[in-house]
C-alpha cells in the first residue's frame, strides 16, 4: 500500500461523516432514527431564488466555465447585503470573492497565509475544521478556551497576556456555534485592537447572524478591522442554500487577492445558475427572514423542553440553527450517555466533545427538523428517560 501523507496523519474524518453512517444503519421503516445533529436546514430557499435558478439553466450558454470573481451581479448583491443587514460599505469589485461554501474559504484563507510552523489561534469549543485545516497546512494548534464564566465570551485579556509572536491567525466565530453566544460590538473591537497590536489576522466565521438573532453584526463595521480582518459568510444557513455552497469572503483587497490566488489553483468558478440564484436570494426581504426566525423560534421551545426531560441546564438566549446545553451532573460519560439515547430512544443528539474538550460536558441540538419531530423526539425521550429511571431503581433495590 502506498503510503499517506504526514499531513493528514493527524487529521480524522470528520465525525459527522463517520457518526451519520452509524444513525443511519439504525434506520428501519417503522421506527426510523430523529436525527438532531445536523444544522442542515430542511426548508426551500425563496421562490424566487429557485425560479432565477430554473430560467439560468435552460440557457446553453450558461453551463461554461465561469470567472473566478463571480459575476458582477452576484458582488453587487453581497454588498447591498451588507450595506442592508450590516451597515458595512465593501467595494464589490475589490473587497468580495464569492466561494463554494464558505467551508471552501476556511481552507483558501489558511493556505494563503499561514506558513508551517505558524500558530493558529483556535475556538475551544469550536467549529471542528479550524482544526482539522491548520493541522493540514502545517499549522501549531493554539486553542483558546470560551469560559462559561463569561458567558462563553473570550478572555483577551489572558491572550493579550501570552505569548502571541508566533500567531499568523485567529479564528472567531459570532454569533457562535455551538454555544449560541453573540459577541458585542465592544468585544469585536477589542479582538481588532488585539489582532492590530499583535500583528496576525482576525477571520470572523459569520453565518448565523441571521438565525434567531436581533442585532446582526459584521466584523468588518469595526474602525480599523480593514487592516486586519476578513469575514466569511454563506446563504447556507439564512437563505437555507446549504446544498447550494453559495458564500463569500469579504475584508482588504490586498487579503482577498491573495485567497484569490489560492482558489484560481482550485477551481474553476461557480455554476452561472446558482450565481443567479444567490442574487434573487440575497434580496430576500424582512418578511421572509420573519417567518425563518418564527419557525426557528418555535422548534427552539420544543428543543428546550427535550432539554428539560433530559435535566439539563442551558441558556435561554442563544442565536443560531442549535441549542447548546449542559448534561446533568449524574452523567459520567456524555458520549456514551448520547449512544444510550440514540439506541434507546433512537434520536441523534450531537455530542459536545466534537467541538473541543471544553464541550465535553455539553450536548447540541439542532433545530434543522419540524416541531412535529422535536415533539416525538421529546416523547421518545420521556419514554427512555423513564425507562432508564425505572431500571437504576430496579438495581437499587
């Protein structure tokens, strides 16, 4: 057998990849498996997104090959988005490079910047693929703890404090996934000042700003933030477009040119169709994000009340497509205590040891499914918890 290369000899498949075979095998037609894992929305995007997608593609013409940039249509698009939703004025021409998902851009951004060696500054808990993508690039990990203590917000203080000269980036993430934590206007100018003073680059995953979330901020609107900042953000959660992989980094012109270098060596530009796609969606107006968010809100109050069977503890106020919460004190091993769930009650709740070892006593659930299944899945639930209650009394006795 051929052998690997070292680059990947600490990276893991990603444990959704694995761990959704697993669910999957429970699968039987009469009882299937209420997966709560995934924040993968299950509602169409606008009619008018799929219409412009439709017309796109009956037109021969547009099934070449397309520029790098996107169109010019699709930049103008963004922008109005962020001048709208933001209040942040970028350049369609300079500052925006559209991406196939944002996930895409996680890699571009770290290939174009970080050298081996170079420390990453990584969320803990976090999006697992910060990770996975600095260890790729020959990065050092530097995982930096979200205290519960403070709301799950960052202490800069303790990291202005340590020893920050070997940092080239630092991954943020508001508002956050998993914990649901949105970040104050006062904290991203203080992570700016940092990354200025320091000298790395500050790279704000954004794309829950939309979900359940009153007060959307981009990093960007931050006095100095140009200098040191890029922002990534995609329609996959907001405009449930997540099949679609329709996103965009936004900062510097300087910074964008050089993920641009990276990405022309990858690809070859996004399918005409879905370009015109994203323009009619990022139109999309504040009726429809209403009627998003009331259905959001109202699979929340479900989610919580399996929460509440399950005798957890969480935050109220939490933005985004989950629910982040604290298993009981009683519970020595989430993880199997997840597998117990799954297989007894056959609902997928994510473990939060995925997102780094301070998640270790957490779970996450994903509001991604109706309220009608959150409602079985609340009832399965009861059932086992019932059942689990009964048999440790059985023990006892």
């Amino acid at each position: 057998m051929i052998k690997t290369a070292n680059r990947i000899s600490n990276v893991e498949e990603y444990y959704f990849s694995r761990k959704l075979a697993e669910v999957r095998g429970l699968d039987t037609p009469d009882f299937r498996v209420i997966n709560l894992g995934i924040g993968s929305p299950d509602q169409a995007p606008s009619p008018t997104a799929i219409e412009a997608l439709i017309t796109s593609a009956r037109n021969p013409a547009n099934h070449g090959y397309q520029n790098y940039k996107g169109v010019p249509a699709l930049r103008q698009g963004i922008a109005g988005f962020y001048k709208k939703i933001y209040g942040v004025a970028v350049d369609p021409e300079s500052m925006i490079l559209p991406l196939m998902g944002s996930k895409e851009g996680i890699m571009h951004i770290a290939m174009a910047f970080v050298n081996e060696g170079d420390e990453v500054l990584i969320p803990n808990p976090g999006y697992p693929t910060y990770s996975s993508v600095a260890s790729l690039v020959g990065a050092r990990l530097r995982p930096y703890t979200l205290r519960e203590d403070l709301d799950w917000g960052i202490d800069i203080e303790e990291l202005r404090n340590s020893d920050l000269s070997r940092v080239k980036l630092m991954w943020v993430n508001f508002p956050h996934m998993p914990t649901g934590r949105t970040a104050s206007r006062e904290e991203l100018k203080a992570l700016v000042d940092l990354a200025r003073e320091k000298q790395f680059l500050l790279v704000n995953d954004n794309p829950y700003s939309l979900i359940l979330n009153d007060d959307p901020m981009s990093i960007l609107s931050i006095p100095g933030a140009d200098e040191v900042a890029l922002e990534l953000n995609s329609l996959s959660k907001s405009h449930n477009m997540a099949g679609w992989r329709i996103g965009w980094v936004a900062g510097n012109k300087t910074y964008i040119d050089a993920v641009l270098k990276v990405k022309s060596n990858m690809d070859s530009g996004m399918f005409l169709g879905l370009q015109h796609a994203a323009v009619e969606a990022l139109k999309n107006g504040d009726e429809w994000f209403r009627q998003l968010n009331g259905m959001y809100s109202e699979r929340k109050q479900a989610a919580l009340r399996i929460l509440d069977t399950l005798a957890c503890t969480y935050a109220k106020r939490q933005s985004g497509l989950f629910v982040w919460a604290k298993a009981p004190d009683g519970i020595a091993d989430v993880e199997k205590w997840i597998d117990e769930i799954l297989y007894g009650a056959k609902v997928f709740i994510t473990p939060g040891f995925i997102f780094g070892d301070a998640g270790k006593r957490y779970i996450r659930i994903s509001l991604c499914c109706t309220a009608a299944m959150l409602d079985e899945a609340h009832l399965r639930i009861g059932k086992f918890v019932s059942n689990r209650s009964t048999k440790h009394e059985s023990v006892q006795a």
